[in-house]
C-alpha cells in the first residue's frame, strides 16, 4: 500500500519538474525545455508506475 509520503514526494517531482522546466524554458533554451519536459515527467511517470502499479497482481485468476 503507498504511504503519505511517498505520494507527497510524487507530488513535489512533479512541482520540481515543473519549476525546472519554466526556469530553463524563460532562459531562452526551449529545445532544452522539452527534454527536461520529457525525461522529468516521463521519469516520475515511471516511478509512479514501478512503485505502485507493478507491484499489482490483475491477471484475473
């Protein structure tokens, strides 16, 4: 089962990456941008994925 806290700091990745893309997107580098984009939200994605969704048995048997 995921705890608080774990889901408080999936919450704040999210934040951070955020924060991070705005500051690199205003600085002029917006290619850059959309790799912090993809790689910061892409990889919470997969954390989010192989902490609590993986775990889960739905074979259906």
């Amino acid at each position: 089962m995921a705890r608080p806290f774990e889901a408080l700091l999936l919450v704040a990745g999210f934040v951070a990456v955020g924060l991070i893309d705005y500051w690199v997107a205003v600085s002029g580098y917006a290619d850059l941008s959309i790799v912090v984009w993809i790689v910061g939200y892409g990889g919470l994605v997969l954390i989010g994925w192989y902490r609590w969704l993986r775990p889960l048995d739905i074979t259906g048997q």
